[in-house]
C-alpha cells in the first residue's frame, strides 16, 4: 500500500499544471544565482539587432540549457524577460520527447527529465502495476484468512497508516525546503496533503464497513 501510494504522489505531483509554478520558481532561483540577468543585460543588443531581421524569437545557450526569448519581449523589463524565458523552457523540457528508458535517460540528458511528462507516466505506470499486486494480494489474504471479517480492518488500518506515512514525508520536505536542492525534491511530493487526505478518507470508510459488518454479525 505504501508503494502504490509513493507512486501515485509522485505521478500526482509531476502533472504539468502543478509542477509548471513550482518548477519556474525553483529555476528562477537557481538561473540568478549564476548571473543569467548579467547575460541577458550584456547580450540585450545583440538580440534586438538580431530580432530586426528574424522578427520571433532569439535563441541562446546558459550553462549548457538552451533557452528562447521572444522578440516581442525584448523592450520589456529584463527580469520578465528571463520569467517569460524559463516558463517557454519549462514547458518545451517537460513536453520534450525523451528517447530512452527512464532511469538510462540520465546518461543521455540533463537532469530535467525528472520533471517532465515522461516522469509522469513512468510513476503512474508503476503505481499501475502497484495495484495490480496490491489487489491479486488481497484477494490471496481473503482466500487464506481463517476470520475474513477481520480484512476490512486490516485494509483500512493499512491504508490510514501508509496515509499518515505519505503526509509526513511531505511535511519534513516542506520544513527543510531552504536550497535550490531541497526545493528540487519537494516538487516530488507536493501532492502528498491531497493524497493523504484521500487516502485517510478511503481506509476509514473501509474501517466504518468492516465495522458495521462485526455489528451485524453480532447481532444475529
């Protein structure tokens, strides 16, 4: 359950319109600190003599990225410049096609495939195949158990537990999220308030079943 629950958190958190903020942010901080204004501010020129005859968009490396401003961004302030610059980048690395396995990915691109569309799948695939064992599982331990009233108790306290697991990696990421790396690994679990509630919602309407049906068991 623990499993199944780590994947979909992380599928989850990966979904383009909750990663785009976090993402933009975390690559704000982390462009300033290698003086990208310097460079934009240097080189700001040259891309508006080079807009005059391509008139769309001017295209240039930082510390090994490749990143596109837009010409009609060019009489704008510097720093929208570089926002307006990172969220086209954000969008055109998660939305780029990684040709290759997941975890090969790393020998053949930068590390910004983690966040990415790509990342997405491959974490819901695995919480796919999660549940797949998780329920092939269950229904073993329902044929096995000698008391089977006992399994909505067993499932419900299972899952409540797994919750409060998930809902406390997130709150120790959040707490420690003061460097560009920490920050990098909270997008990962951004979503674990939402799942945990969910989940914590889950296992007790199973608690709440498999205590009705003790009641009535009682009773007759």
């Amino acid at each position: 359950v623990l499993s199944s629950a780590i994947f979909f958190t992380i599928g989850s958190s990966l979904e383009y319109q909750t990663v785009q903020g976090q993402t933009i942010n975390v690559a704000q901080q982390l462009l300033d600190q290698m003086n990208i204004t310097q460079t934009i501010s240097s080189n700001l020129a040259q891309m508006k003599a080079s807009c005059k005859m391509i008139n769309s968009n001017y295209n240039f490396s930082f510390q090994g990225y490749d990143f596109s401003v837009s010409c009609k961004d060019l009489n704008k302030s510097i720093s929208t410049i570089i926002s307006n610059s990172i969220a086209r980048f954000v969008n055109s690395s998660y939305y780029r096609e990684y040709n290759c396995n997941y975890w090969d990915c790393f020998d053949k691109y930068p590390p910004t495939f983690l966040i990415s569309e790509k990342s997405k799948n491959y974490w819901f695939n695995l919480f796919y195949l999660s549940m797949t064992a998780l329920i092939v599982s269950a229904a073993a331990l329902f044929l096995l158990i000698k008391k089977k009233r006992h399994l909505p108790f067993l499932a419900g306290g299972t899952i409540i537990v797994s919750s409060l697991i998930i809902l406390a990696i997130g709150k120790v990421l959040n707490s420690i999220s003061n460097d560009i790396v920490s920050k990098i690994i909270t997008i990962f679990f951004s979503k674990s308030t939402f799942v945990s509630v969910r989940m914590i919602i889950i296992g007790a309407i199973i608690l709440i079943a498999g205590l009705i049906i003790e009641l009535y068991r009682v009773e007759f």
